[in-house]
C-alpha cells in the first residue's frame, strides 16, 4: 500500500463551501426523473455535463450496458426459492432442493462486488457515468471522487417508521453495523434447499415463507415511484461540482483528480462495475485513491468503517487514517466506527485492490437521512453536513498530493 504523510500541517483549502449554491444546483437535480439506466439518468448526465463546462472543467458521458434493477434478479432468486419450497412440500425434495439452492447462489452472485450472472439472463439498458479529469495527467498520484446522480425506487421496506421502531425496541443503540437486510433475501432459498435435503419440514416451511415475502417486496419496490434522490445522491453529485470549482480557483498540484459521478448505483452499481472494467487497468493499485460520496446531507459525517451485503469489507487503517486526520485538523466531528451491511460504489475499488475509502453521513439513528423514501428533497438536508463532506475531500485531496 502507498504510504501517506499525516503529521505535516493540513495544505492551505479555500474556504467554507457556498450552501446557496449547492442548494440551487441540488434542487435543479432532484426534479430530473432519473431511474438507474434509463433516459432520464441520460439527462441527468447531460445536466452535469453542462455543469462542468460551466465551471470551466471538460467532461464526458461514458455509456455502458447494465440491466437497471436490483428487485428483478433479487425477486426471482426468491421465487425460484418459493417454488422450490413448494416442490419440495409435495415430495419432490431433490427438486425443491436443487430450486432452493440455484435461487441463492443466483442472488449471492448478484450482491457487489460479484459477477451478478443472474442479471445477465434479463433486459438491458444503458447507464451513462460522466467523468470529469482535472489537474496533471501526467501526475504520479490519481485520486478518483466518486458519486451517483440516479435515484432510487421507494418501498415499504424503507419506511422510516421501521428504524424508529427499532430504535424504541433497543436495537438500534448497541449495533455498529447496520442490519444485514440481505441475510433474509437470500436465507429464504437457503433455507428451503438445506430443508429439503435435511427433511426437516419446519426449515422448509419457513424458507418458503420468507422467499415469498421478500418476492412480494421485491414487486413492490418495482412498483413504486423513484424518489427525488437528493440526499441519495444529489449531495455527492453537487459536491462534485463543488470540488471542480474549488480545485479550479486552487489547483492540487503533483496530482491528476478524476471526478467520477456513476450511473446505475441504485441497480447494484452498474456504472461504477463499467467504469472499472474500462479503466482499471489503467490505473495502478498502487498510486490511485478511491473516495466516495454517499449521502452527505444528514446529520452527522462520517467515514466508513467497512461494507459488504454478505462479508464484510473492512477498509484498511493506512487509508483512513488520511480522512481521520484531516478531519480532526479541520474541527469536523466523525459518528464512529459504523459499517454498512450494504454496499457503496465504493466496495468495487476496495474489492478490486485499490485503497479508498466513503464519506457519508447518517442521523441519529445511524440512517442515512430519507432513505430511498419520497421526502428525499433538497429541502430536508443538511447543507452544513454536506459542506463539510466538501472540505474534508478536498482537504484529503489536497494531503495526498
């Protein structure tokens, strides 16, 4: 890994990010509809294309194939579960069995940072990431920003009354890590195979239960409407812009910045598994840092501590500690120690070899703010939280250099 200086007084940054403007320009975002992979994510990159250029930064679209959902092969590695468990009920248990099993590994492959060879059986679109490079291409040191300017589809599974209840029942003080809200997706078809194979009747039972429960809401979510998406992930989309602008009135020197806004995010980052494929292997593990934004307009900041739908990823000490540092010097308040058992553009690089790390943000709760819910507006983040995700990427930006 690549060593960082973190002793040395933090580099001279502009001053406080202008929360007029991220607002307006954020506000100017979320009335894009812009489902994963669809025209509307077109536009939306268009938009930013168009924001660039305004600031005086090149930037360009990048189109990919991607599939655009996560319910549909989630959903149907569950039903495949359901009618396994079904077969299995009606004394066909090799067949259940085989059902159970083939819808679970279906959907673990799904889960980032894996192959989702599931997906691949479906329909397919096209996601469109623009990529925005500034500073010396010809530097030693590539830090890449990253962020997503789709949005999400809402669902019941999102109600914010869930983690309130949560929250009363106890269960939400004690934990670091988020809830493993995938252990079930794919524990339902589990748990149908290993039932049949055992003859275990009650496993059984309850795998096909829980398949079709979550078959049911997989359908759900697909039915709903797609949110406005500003804290998830206008915010990072703005604070982009905002980094162009800054690096532009106080250039990084020694360093190459690619501001990397994804598409198809909300499909199990699709853009961000493109761009990887098609730029990787250009950029050497050993001189390019990965820093995403992930909804940085609730309450309080923080760095992640890890991720993973399934395993965890733990991100290592030595690219923390930059961020961790930075932030101290600058007075900025981190929430501890939280990891996420779900998974951020950021997981592809951090699988991929890469150091890195995720700024993000949660309220009191440990939440992200209106999550993938239809009061995500500009209106109800926090621009003060947002500034200071700004100001701590710059400032990690400008310590790497």
């Amino acid at each position: 890994m690549a060593s960082h200086t973190v002793g040395t007084p933090l580099p001279e940054a502009v001053g406080d990010p202008d929360q007029a403007w991220l607002r307006e320009r954020l506000e100017e975002l979320e009335r894009i509809h812009r489902p994963s992979a669809s025209e509307g994510e077109r536009r939306a990159a268009e938009w930013l294309v168009g924001q660039f250029r305004a600031l005086g930064a090149e930037a360009r679209i990048e189109a990919a194939p991607a599939h655009g959902t996560y319910w549909w092969p989630l959903g149907l590695g569950t039903a495949l579960g359901a009618l396994g468990g079904l077969t299995a009920r009606r004394g066909h248990r090799a067949l259940g069995a085989a059902l159970g099993a083939l819808g679970a590994a279906g959907i673990a492959s799904d889960f980032p940072p894996h192959q989702r060879r599931l997906r691949a059986l479906l329909p397919e679109r096209t996601t469109y990431n623009v990529v925005c490079e500034i500073g010396d291409p010809d530097a030693e040191r590539t830090i890449v920003i990253s962020g997503h300017h789709d949005a999400a589809h809402a669902g019941l599974v999102f109600h914010p009354a869930i983690p309130k209840i949560a929250d009363r029942l106890g269960l939400i003080e004690p934990i670091e890590t988020s809830p493993a809200l995938m252990a079930p997706v794919v524990g339902g078809p589990l748990l149908v195979a290993l039932g049949a194979l055992t003859k275990v009747k009650a496993l059984t039972r309850l795998g096909t239960a829980l398949a079709a429960t979550v078959t049911a809401a997989m359908v759900e979510i697909g039915a709903r409407q797609v949110v406005p998406g500003a804290n998830d992930n206008g915010t990072a989309v703005v604070s982009l812009l905002a980094l162009a602008r800054r690096l532009a009135e106080s250039p990084a020197p020694g360093v190459r910045v690619i501001l990397l806004s994804a598409g198809a995010e909300e499909s199990f980052s699709e853009g961000m598994k493109a761009f990887g494929e098609r730029h990787f292997e250009e950029l050497p593990a050993d001189s390019t840092f990965f820093l995403c934004l992930e909804s940085t307009g609730s309450p309080h900041l923080l760095v992640l501590r890890g991720e993973g739908f399934l395993k965890m990823y733990d991100y290592p000490a030595p690219a923390l500690e930059p961020l961790d540092t930075a932030a101290a010097e600058l007075g900025i308040w981190l929430y501890p120690n939280l990891r996420l058992h779900n998974g951020t553009d950021g997981l592809e690089a951090l699988a991929a070899g890469y150091e890195g790390a995720v700024i993000a943000s949660c309220d009191e709760l440990k939440q992200p703010s209106n999550y993938h819910w239809p009061n995500d507006l500009a209106e109800n983040v926090d621009f003060g939280t947002v500034a200071a995700g700004i100001r701590l990427a710059e400032a990690t930006i400008r310590r790497l250099a």
